[in-house]
C-alpha cells in the first residue's frame, strides 16, 4: 500500500505531461477556428511560449529562464526587423522596377515566369487545388521559423542559440538591403504597365478560403508595411534555412554510432538511415513550394528568389563557421552523443 501511494504523484505527472501538450493543440485548433490565424509577433510568441511550457511541465524554472534569456530577445529581434523593414521604405532610393524584370527575362528567354504562370494557371475568382497548397506554403513562413526555433530549444539548445542568430544575421541583411535597393514586386510593376497583367494572388485565394486573421501590437499597421521589400525574398531565405538546419539534424542522426541506438539491429539502423535519406531529399520541396507559391501569386520574381537563397546559404555557412570557431576558442569539446541532444533520435 505505501508503494502505491508513492506511485500516485509520478503517475499523475506522467498524465498531465501527456494531457498538457494534448490541451494546447487543442486550444490551438480552436483559437485558429473562432478567432483566426495568429499573425503578429506577439501572437505568435505567446502561443510558442504557451506550447514550450506545456512539455515542459517537469523543469518549470528552465522554462521560465528561458522565456526571459533566449525567448524574449529573440522575438524582440524578430519584431525589431519588422519595425526596421517598414521604414526602410523610401529610406535611402526610389523603387526600382526594371533590373530584377530583366534578370527574369534573360534567365527565361524573354519571359517573366510570373506572368507565364498566371496566364496557364490562374482565373480569377477560382480556387485551383495548387492554389490552396500554395497558400498553405506560403503561410507558413510566419510560422515555421519559430516553431524549429521552439524544437531546437527544447532537445539541443547550443543548436537554438546558434540558429537564432543566423536568423538575426538573415534579418539584418534583408533590412539592408531593402535599405539599399527598394524593389517593386511584379503585382506592382503590372500596375506600372512595365509587363502584362498580373494578380495578387495569395490574397485572392486567402478571401475564398475565408479563413481569418488575428493580429495583435507588434506588426500591425503602416509603419511595418513595405510593399518595396521584395530583394531578396526572406520567404525564399527562409524557407531553404529551415531546410539547411533540418538536413543537419538528419546528418547528425545519421552519424550516431549503433552503441548509441538503444536496441539498434543491423537492419534496423539501415531503414533508419534509408528513411533519413529519403526525408533529407523531400525537404527540398519545401523551397520550391515556396518558390512557386511566391512566383506565382506576383509577389516575387525569380531574381528574388535566387538572391534569397544565397543570402541564406552565406547566412547558415557564415554563422556556423563563426560559431565553431568561437567555441574552439572556449575550448568547448566537439559534441557528442547525449541523451539531450539530436543525435540520439531514434526512429
């Protein structure tokens, strides 16, 4: 009986760490249906914040810890881009229009890829199946960053830190460059008469859907909007980010020795490493969903795209290398195998 009434506690705790997770996806799902997508910083933040706290219910003072020395900044970070980007409109030069229409032109042959698409795949007032899954692509940008950050957090958080500051980096060369060199989407250069008729996409398929948006403090209003912040394209940037972080996890969960693979049998660690594999090459599709969606829906040209993905590839290279030196000058040693870490995800 006493044994019993021991066990009562760890069972119940081990009941609200499952139930706990449970509820906030559920809250979630409901927040989403009565008051619409959570499209702001702070929003978003409060609803990372709230799904990190519940799995973490067994280490309340790291969460909180946390919340205030990694969570806070980095938002605050994220928020002072949106803040910058607004004015960075107008700040230094006029909109420019032609350059990024000509790369287009000389990659494809005479033809802007945004127009193409639309003539061949988009009707007015239609709800294409392609057109729901880029809008979906598309949306996620607003979220997929934070919430690899939040993974990266909770089971690696050397890793966390040092994705948030490519991040930073990404951010602050996007601002400069928006800064530097105004850029007009193709919606906009239609509008000019500088190539064919072209829509605005996403937002037309976002109406059909009918599906609302809640917006909150940080990155409503005029002052963060910039309809010339198209070079590069951070969607694009990020999107091939999160994918160059993700393909490192799987390199890393590839490279654990079998000792470390709890009940690990030859045929076992093979499947695991075949379906690694197999999930490294999809996330590619992940860019070029991106890519398409964005094209398409006239908010960027091609140029935009292949500029945003070198800034993200010098980002990722650039900060790592920079991170690897700097622990070598703390004299960390390299990582290695623990139970808190990536490279002991089993499948």
């Amino acid at each position: 009986m006493p044994g019993e009434l021991a066990s009562r506690p760890a069972v119940w705790l081990r009941v609200i760490r499952i139930a706990a997770p449970l509820a906030w996806l559920a809250a979630t799902i409901w927040f989403v249906a009565a008051e619409g997508l959570p499209l702001t910083r702070d929003w978003i933040l409060a609803w990372i914040l709230l799904g990190l706290l519940a799995f973490s219910l067994g280490d309340l003072r790291g969460w909180f810890k946390g919340a205030l020395l990694d969570w806070l900044p980095f938002f605050a970070i994220l928020a002072g881009y949106d803040l910058a980007r607004g004015a960075a409109d107008g700040l230094v030069f006029e909109p420019f229009f032609l350059p990024q229409i000509e790369v287009d032109r000389f990659l494809f042959g005479g033809q802007v890829p945004t127009v193409w698409l639309q003539e061949r795949l988009y009707t007015p007032g239609t709800l294409p199946w392609y057109g729901v899954v880029a809008w979906v692509v598309y949306m996620s940008h607003f979220f997929a960053t934070p919430l690899l950050a939040a993974v990266l957090w909770k089971l690696d958080r050397p890793r966390f830190r040092r994705y948030a500051i490519t991040v930073a980096v990404l951010s602050l060369a996007g601002f400069a460059t928006y800064a530097l060199y105004p850029a007009a989407p193709p919606w906009m250069a239609a509008e000019r008469g500088l190539i064919p008729h072209v829509e605005r996409v996403i937002p037309q398929i976002w109406g059909e859907l009918g599906i609302p948006a809640r917006f909150g403090v940080v990155g409503t209003g005029y002052e963060y909007a910039n309809d010339v912040a198209a070079v590069p394209s951070l969607h694009a940037a990020f999107s091939l980010l999160i994918v160059l972080e993700l393909r490192s996890i799987m390199g890393s969960a590839r490279r654990v020795p079998r000792r470390h693979v709890a009940g690990a049998t030859a045929g076992g660690s093979s499947r695991r490493v075949w379906a690694l594999r197999v999930a490294s090459l999809l996330l590619w599709l992940y860019p070029l969903a991106m890519g398409f969606a964005l094209v398409w829906g006239g908010e960027h040209y091609v140029a935009d795209l292949l500029l945003g993905w070198i800034y993200a590839v010098a980002a990722y290279f650039g900060v790592g290398w920079a991170w690897a030196r700097w622990r070598r000058r703390r004299g960390d040693e390299p990582a290695t195998a623990t139970s808190g870490s990536f490279s002991t995800m089993t499948d």
